[in-house]
C-alpha cells in the first residue's frame, strides 16, 4: 500500500494523466455529484501561473485544489479555487492539508476564494474572512472570502 502523499505542479510540469485524473475528480464532485452543469474547463487550468495541489491515496487522486495568480495594481494576489475531496476520502483531513499548503506557498499575500456558504465557518479556521454578500453561482450559494 502507498503512503498517502501531497503533490504540487505549476500548470505545464503536468503530465496528461494527472490532468485527467485532477479534472476527473472535479467534474465527479461538482457537475455530478452536486448536480450543476457548469463550464468546469473554464481556460485557467493550463495557465502558466496556475498551480495544481492534489493528494494521493496508493496512487489515486483523492482531493485537489487550484491556485490561480492574479495581478491587482502590479501586485501579485491568488485565488483559491476548485477545493474537493472524493467522497470515499471526506473527513480524513485531506482539504485542510490542501489549504496549509497552498497557503505556505502565498505567504503574505492576499488570496480570494468564493467559499460555498456551509464551508465558510472551515475557511474561517484558515484566515478568511467574508468580503461580501452571499449570491448564487450556478444555484449554489456563495460568500466571497478574503484572507489578508
């Protein structure tokens, strides 16, 4: 059995398995598994400033995460986006071992994310506080937050 392990690659270091199988995991839990039909390939997966976060449990992709670089005034800001865990591996942690270390890599900088509304009490656990008013994105309620 392989040991479960975090793996971090900038947009072009990925390989076109490990693309699929990023991309998989979020079409299963976004557009299946919560029932919304949405431009998932949305043209910022293969940035060159877009940086995958993933785990691996005995080689499979568990959960994932992205973060995008944004630039505001010159100053680079980031985006966290696409958070999701496979449902068989929910509650082991593997999101918040996803958000530390995505989190290391912005260091001081500000990072944005639009939190589905029942997570925000977790994302607060992380820093981010809301930074505006709820609304519905594809059905699906959300808060934008803000951590710096």
């Amino acid at each position: 059995m392989s040991p479960v392990v975090l793996r971090r690659a900038w947009a072009a270091e990925l390989d076109t398995a490990t693309l699929y199988r990023l991309l998989k995991l979020r079409v299963d839990v976004f557009v299946v598994e919560q029932e919304c039909a949405y431009p998932e390939l949305d043209g910022r997966d293969l940035l060159p400033t877009t940086r995958h976060l993933w785990i691996e449990d005995d080689s499979e992709v568990v959960a994932t995460l992205r973060l995008l670089e944004e630039h505001e005034d010159g100053v680079a800001n980031y985006r966290l986006g696409r958070v999701c865990t496979a449902v068989p591996a929910r509650g082991r942690g593997h999101s918040a071992r996803l958000l530390r270390a995505a989190l290391t890599e912005t260091g001081s900088a500000t990072v944005r994310l639009n939190a589905q509304s029942y997570l925000v009490d977790m994302y607060a656990t992380f820093g981010f506080a809301p930074d505006g008013a709820e609304f519905l994105d594809d059905g699906i309620p959300h808060i934008p937050m803000r951590r710096g």
